[in-house]
C-alpha cells in the first residue's frame, strides 16, 4: 500500500489506532495523567452545539449574544455606529442572522462596546450613545 502523501509513518500511524482504541471502546478517557484529559464545559459556558450564537432564534440570552458579537468585532470596532460594524461583521465572515439585527438598528445610533450593541440587538432598542 502507498503511503505518499501522509504525513505520519506507519508505526506511528498504527500506534495511535491503538491509543485510540481503548477511548472508543469505553467511551471515556483512558489516560492516566489527569491533567492531559480536556476540561468539562462549565455551568456558564455559552451553548455552541447548534453553531454561532444568533439573535434571531427565539430568547437568546443577552450574553451569548454579547459574547458572540465581542468575539468577532473585538475592542478595536468601538465606539462605531451600526453600518460601520455591519461591515466589519461581514468583513469577518458572521452569519447574516447575527448582522442583519446590527445593521437594522438606528443609523444615527453609536455603540461604544459590545455589551451596548447587544442589548441593542436583543432589545430590539437603540441603547447606544448618540456622540462618542
């Protein structure tokens, strides 16, 4: 069998079919250093099973929405008005139910963190400072 464009030997290769083997048939971790097993989700952490957080889905939380918009515009987006932050939405490849609601928002509207512009979003209200 030609192995050309892998990029792991076959010894390694078999050597973590093996290691992986005992994962799969217990259906936990099978490593004896504690500290190298991945961390359980906490209690608070945003539920991102069905993908990005959007507004548009009936009662999302305030702060999936907040964390969601701060993780793509970042602190370097405000204070902006909505038409500026649609742009960089789009720029950063966000769904478009999460821009759509940005872009909806009163234009003459300026948000000066991310916490505003979602309270905006999910309000449905322009709580933004008019001058900043």
């Amino acid at each position: 069998m030609e192995r050309g464009s892998d990029r792991l030997s076959v010894h390694r290769d078999e050597e973590m079919k093996h290691e992986l083997q005992g994962l799969m048939r217990s259906g936990h971790s099978t490593r004896t250093e504690e500290w190298n097993d991945p961390e359980p989700t906490a209690d608070d952490d945003p539920v991102i099973a069905g993908g990005p957080v959007t507004p548009s889905g009936a009662s999302v939380p305030l702060e999936t929405v907040r964390l969601e918009l701060a993780k793509i515009l970042g602190r370097t987006s405000f204070p902006a008005g909505p038409r500026e932050l649609g742009g960089v939405l789009r720029e950063k490849y966000a769904p478009d139910s999460l821009v759509e609601p940005v872009e909806r928002l009163p234009h003459d509207a300026r948000y000066a963190s991310a916490q505003e512009l979602a309270k905006a979003v999910v309000e449905g209200e322009s709580t933004g400072r008019s001058g900043a």
